[in-house]
C-alpha cells in the first residue's frame, strides 16, 4: 500500500521498497537540483519558468499537480486521495516575484494608543502587513483580506512562550487605523526588510492531529509520510532562508499549535512536554485555531528565537485578530 520507512536508527538511509525510495530526496542538496540519481523524481517536484500571465491559481494548480506525482510514487490511491485534501494553500514571505511585504522599520500603532508593555518592558514592533494588498491570491486560510495589521513581542529574553495565560500580554496584535509612532528607549527596532509573498500548497506536519489519524487507520504509513513531508518541504522552500510564512498549516518546530493556543488562551498553565488532554468539546473546536502568521529566527531583523525556533501567531476563525494567541518554539 505505501513504501518503507528506513530502518535502524542511522538517518535518511536506504529504503527498501516496491515503490521508488525518498530518502535521498531528504538529502541535501535537493536531487532534483543534482546532476545525477533519480532524474524522475526532478521530473515531478522540477519547477518551470512562471510564465508572464501565470496567475496564483496557475501557480497553486502546478504546485498540486507535483504534489499529487509525489504522494502516488509511493502511496496508494486510496490514501493518497485522503492526504491531498488535507493540503492548505499558504503564502511563503522570501526572495522571488511576489507581492512585496514588509518587516521591521518605523513602527505601526493606533492614534492616541500607547506603547504596548509586559512586565513593565516595552514591546518590539515587528512589523505591518497590508492583507488587501494580497487579496489577489484569494482565500488563504488563517488570514483575513482587508486591513493592515501591525504585530507586536516581546523579544529580548525572558520572553513570553504562550505556555502561561499570564503570557498574554507579551504580544499585541494592532488593526484599524494605523500611523508611525515614536518607540521608547530601550526598544529593539529591527531594519526594514522587504520579501515577496507568493502562494504554495502547505502540508500537515507529522505532528499534527489529522496526519496521526491516518496512522490509526493505515498502520505503518506515518514514517513514509514523513519522509515525503520533509521533501516537500525542501521544495517548497528551497534556498534555506528563514521560513516566514502567512495562513497555511505552520512548519512546527515542537507539537501541534491548536491544543496549546485552546488550553493557554482559556486561562490554563502548559505544564507538560506534550500536547494538553482536551475535553471532547475542545477536540472538536481545536481546529478552529489557524496560523495567522509564522515568523522564523532571522539575523537580517535581530531575530533568534533557536535553532531552529519559530514564533506563531494564531487566531481562532470568525474572532478578532486582536484576540490572536502566540506561541513560541524552539528545539
């Protein structure tokens, strides 16, 4: 029904199996970048010149038809029929033509509010983004499309991990009407950085709920699946730069964003290593929760949050972007 994973516990080695073998897709540098090995794995993830009239739908479409090639090399057509449905369209914020967004410089507030603080620290303004500007890629999950929204952390150490309901102010998230404001000494104001958003098809990490419910119901293909979520992600994200990123499923660094946001954001204190026991009721809302905006450990901002380490803003559908929750990760 689906291929091998590797066995033993020496990395990304040999597989053997009836369909063609991923693991030197998980190598680096990317095979289909490479010279030799497995031209036709080039063939399925190759991407081609974008033409001048391509559209996002254009670009989603290609994205999907090489996800579809990935998933059928090495899966059944009954499982993968249940996995690309579960494939969100995200926008990835980096280098390549896209719309241009905006992190870091002059900081974004509300007239007449003051200056967002944490026990007594002044918050880092990270940065606005325009959401009508891409209302051209249609329906992104996870974020809105109108409105600016400026975000808010506190990012000097200690900082908030979204772990404590007293955490919650350690970020603030900004809409409205929004001028340049005058941050107060001792405020970590990044440079201006500019990256390009453009639309790609995200995948549920191997943590997540939906990708641990197929396990139950195909024994033995969660380790496959894991392989082939680690080469998408390769070519999705190709030239190693941080991974900012808006809607779409996150690139976890730890565990699953919705249980911890559901359990902190309701006035409960994380106190474990793994995701919190939710009552039935909460099983069934968790989903609920979406990444609003994900923002990787960057040195052109200042940023270090790991290594790796990602900071996640989250919002729960059809709720203020106010009352978004943060979480912080880190290995």
């Amino acid at each position: 029904m689906y291929g091998n994973a590797p066995s033993g516990s020496s990395g990304w080695g040999p597989v053997t199996t009836s369909r063609r073998s991923t693991a030197s897709w998980c190598s680096s540098p990317p095979p289909w970048n490479a010279d030799r090995s497995y031209p036709q794995f080039r063939r399925m993830l190759r991407t081609p010149p974008r033409p001048r009239h391509a559209t996002c739908m254009d670009d989603l479409i290609a994205h999907f038809r090489r996800l579809r090639l990935l998933l059928e090399a090495f899966l059944s057509p009954e499982i993968t029929a249940v996995l690309l449905p579960l494939a969100k369209p995200a926008l990835r914020l980096g280098a390549g033509d896209g719309v241009p967004v905006h992190l870091g410089g002059a900081p974004l507030l509300p007239p007449g509010e003051t200056w967002p603080e944490w026990n007594g620290r002044p918050l880092d303004f990270l940065g606005a983004i325009d959401f009508a500007d891409l209302a051209g890629f249609g329906k992104i999950p996870g974020i809105p499309a109108t409105g600016t929204t400026a975000f808010y952390y506190a990012t000097e150490i200690p900082r908030p991990w979204g772990n404590e309901p007293a955490h919650r102010d350690g970020w603030r998230v900004f809409t409205g009407t929004l001028r340049e404001a005058t941050p107060p000494p001792k405020t970590t104001t990044p440079p201006k950085i500019t990256l390009n958003a453009t639309p790609f098809l995200s995948l549920p990490s191997p943590q997540e709920p939906a990708v641990q419910r197929l396990e139950n119901i195909y024994s033995g293909v969660l380790p496959v699946y894991v392989q082939l979520h680690a080469a998408w992600t390769r070519h999705t994200w190709p030239d190693d730069t941080p991974a900012h990123q808006l809607g779409g499923w996150p690139a976890l660094v730890q565990r699953p964003l919705g249980p911890d946001c559901l359990y902190a954001s309701t006035g409960r204190t994380l106190t474990s290593l793994q995701s919190p026991a939710l009552t039935p009721d909460e099983q069934r809302t968790v989903e609920e929760w979406q990444l609003l905006l994900q923002l990787d450990s960057d040195p052109r901002l200042g940023w270090y949050w790991g290594d790796p380490g990602r900071v996640y803003f989250c919002n729960r559908q059809n709720t203020p972007l106010e009352e978004t929750w943060l979480s912080l990760q880190a290995a």
